[in-house]
C-alpha cells in the first residue's frame, strides 16, 4: 500500500483477528498444533517452525525494512550467526568492520579459529584496505553504521555496489538507527540484521533479533535454518517486540532530537575534550549521513577531561542516566566504553581505534531534555570539584 514508515508501525498486523476483531493480534503461547485429520497438518504444526504471533511481527518487520520478508530470532547474535550458518561453509570468507560490534567479533574470531569459516577484519571506511579485502572473493560483507561506540559511518550504496562486483551479498547491521532513520535496501544491501533488543523494542525488556531479505528464497532458506537450528524468537517476546514497535517512529524521533540538544550542550562544555555525534559538521561522517540517514540518530559519545577519579565522580553523580550497556530504550543510558562493552578488547587494540579510558558513550531517551541537561550539568560540577 506503500504508507510511510509511522503508519507501518502502527496499522500493520492490527485487526486481522476474525473470531472475536481484537484490534491487537492475540498472543499465541500453543507450542504445538493440531492436525485435523490424518495427514491433515494446518497451516503451523509446531512453533519452533512457525507461530502466529512471530509471523506477525516478522511480517512488520519486513514492510519497515522494505523487505519481502523477515525472521525473527532469539537474539540479534543467533540472527547474525544464523546468517553466517546459511551463507558460510568452512574456507568461505566474511569481510567485517575491523570496529564491528563487540559480540559479533567475538562470534566471527571464535567459530574463524574453529575453522567454521574465514573472517578478514577491515576499516570500511579506508577504501584501499576494503578493496584489498574484497579481492580476496568473499562470500559475506558486514556493514556496520553508524559504528559503536565512535559514531564512524560509512558509505552503504558505495559499499554495496563494490560488495556486488566481487560477487558477494552485503548485509547492514542497522541496529544503531533503525528503519525510521536508515533503510539498507533501498540503498542496495542485500540483508538487514537487527538487534530487536535495541530500538525496535525501545523499552529495554527482552532480547530479540531479526533478519530482512528481500529475495524471498533467501527468505525462506534463512526460515528453514532458523527452525533447523532451533533460533527462532519466542512467542511472548514476539507480542513483546510488536508491543514496542508500534512506537518506533515516535520514541526514535524524540530520542534524536533530545540527543540534538545534549550534543549542543556537551560542545560548549569545556569539560568535554572530544565529542562523536553525526550531527556535527566536522564529524568526519557527516556528508554521508546526510546522504544515507534521515536523521543523525540518538547515540554519541564524548571524552571527558580529567582521570578515573573526575569520571568516578561525574557518573555518581547522575540521576537520570543510568550507568548500563545497552542503547535504544526510552531511559537514557551512560556506558563506559574501556570498563564495559569494550572491555574484551585489549587496551593496545582500544587505543588504536581510537577509544580512550575516558570515553563515555550515551543512548539517549525520551525524559523532558531540560532535565537530561540538568542532570548533565550537576554531574559535570561534581566532576570538577574534589
Ligand atoms: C546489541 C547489538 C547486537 C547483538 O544483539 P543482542 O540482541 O544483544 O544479541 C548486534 N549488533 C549491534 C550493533 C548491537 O548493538
């Protein structure tokens, strides 16, 4: 029907319920279904296969991605391994963000040290690097942007249209902005892979994954692996993940402009050393987030002059962020890069990609931005004074 991406979120899959026009679809806990006759299976028969409150979701999923169709799975890693496990065989090669989400690397090192496949780290970003990767005949290229935690975007259509000339399937981890802000299709990736955890759940309450395509075989080879392995998502976390999705466009947006304003704060606080927001014109990915986002999302991340004891006493301080991992839900959250997501990571490998001890990064929610600012302000003035 082509409606635009606050209408997808909120009409698809609604009154489809014919017995009793619930207006939300129902949950669906059955595991199992029954035949109606001998050799008469339904249209589901057991729910690691099929159930009808995943197929809900899955099919908003698809439509917000621009997909032709989506799975839905129990985490975002068991989606970006069930993607691995269908397109990968031992001695095929990934190419992945050398600055790729934590977890992915660890997934991509641990099961390439298995000999389950080859994985080629590179900086997107740097062109001679990533053609010199692509020359060695992948099968499997990860995009991943805006990246975590220093906000460095890369080019996707660019990306795709070279991914494609060496003969391999681009996917796009759009975890960071979601579908309201960034469509990877339509920019020519074949795959989008999400955390669901992140915004399209927005109320950091479960733990999901999906996976978009848009040739259906590829659908329903990823389909036929999900229930093969055993990933596919749960039926509450599915009624869970609609729940939240049907806000998407709304909390995304009022995420991105808070985090417009704190970005505007924290540049003219004289305590911030560093600042990595996609909306400034000196960041170094700003034109091409111009060009392929609709809008500079809700996540950055700045430096913090001074030393543990100056970041110790500026996070106690806060009230209103929350001292967690994680990103993409209504309540703002303060993340300490070298002590918590990148902690994995050794100090050498930090430093060369640019992460400081006294860098911070921060998703930002939907509280009143005044308050945030406030907050902000307090925790800056404990900072400063011993
Ligand atoms: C959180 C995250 C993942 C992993 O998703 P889980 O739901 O935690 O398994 C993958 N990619 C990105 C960019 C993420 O932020």
């Amino acid at each position: 029907m082509g409606c635009k991406q606050a209408t997808i979120a909120v009409n698809s899959g609604s009154n489809i319920d014919e017995q009793y026009g619930c207006v939300v679809p129902p949950i669906y806990l059955s595991s199992t279904y029954n035949f109606t006759a001998f050799n008469e299976p339904r249209s589901h028969d057991y729910s690691r296969r099929g159930n009808p409150s995943r197929d809900v979701v899955q099919q908003v999923l698809a439509e917000l991605e621009g997909g032709v169709g989506a799975i839905m799975t129990s985490s975002g890693m068991s989606a970006i391994h069930l993607l691995c496990t269908v397109f990968l065989k031992p001695g095929d090669l990934l190419v992945a963000p050398h600055d790729c989400y934590g977890g992915s690397y660890r997934l991509f090192d641990s099961l390439s040290k298995r000999g389950a496949y080859n994985v080629i780290f590179v900086d997107q970003a740097d062109d001679h690097a990533l053609k010199q990767a692509l020359a060695q005949n992948p099968k499997l290229v990860l995009i991943e942007t805006p990246s975590n935690p220093l906000l460095r975007i890369v080019d996707i259509q660019y990306i795709c249209n070279l991914v494609h000339e060496a003969g391999a399937l681009a996917i796009v981890d759009n975890t960071f902005l979601s579908p309201v802000l960034q469509k990877p299709l339509d920019l020519g990736a074949d795959l989008v892979v999400h955390s669901c955890t992140k915004y399209l759940n927005g109320h950091s309450d479960l733990i999901a994954g999906a996976i978009i395509a848009k040739d259906p075989a590829i659908v329903e080879d990823l389909a036929w692996w999900a229930n093969n392995i055993g990933v596919t998502g749960a039926a509450f976390d599915s009624y869970l993940l609609l729940r939240g999705i049907r806000t998407l466009s709304a909390r995304v947006l009022l995420q991105q402009n808070n985090a417009a304003v704190i970005a505007d704060y924290l540049q003219q606080q004289p305590q911030v050393k560093k600042l990595y927001y996609p909306g400034l014109k000196n960041h170094p990915g700003h034109d091409i987030a111009l060009k392929q986002q609709k809008g500079f999302g809700a996540m950055l991340s700045f430096e913090l002059d001074g030393n543990e004891q100056t970041l110790r006493r500026f996070l106690s301080a806060l009230k209103l962020f929350t001292l967690a991992e994680s990103l993409g839900g209504v309540e703002s959250l303060i993340s300490h890069t070298a002590t918590m997501t990148h902690a994995g990571i050794s100090a050498e490998a930090r430093t060369q990609a640019g992460i400081t001890d006294s860098l911070l990064r921060v998703s930002v929610g939907i509280e009143d931005s005044q308050d945030l600012i406030a907050d902000l302000d307090n925790a800056f003035q404990a900072a400063a004074t011993r």
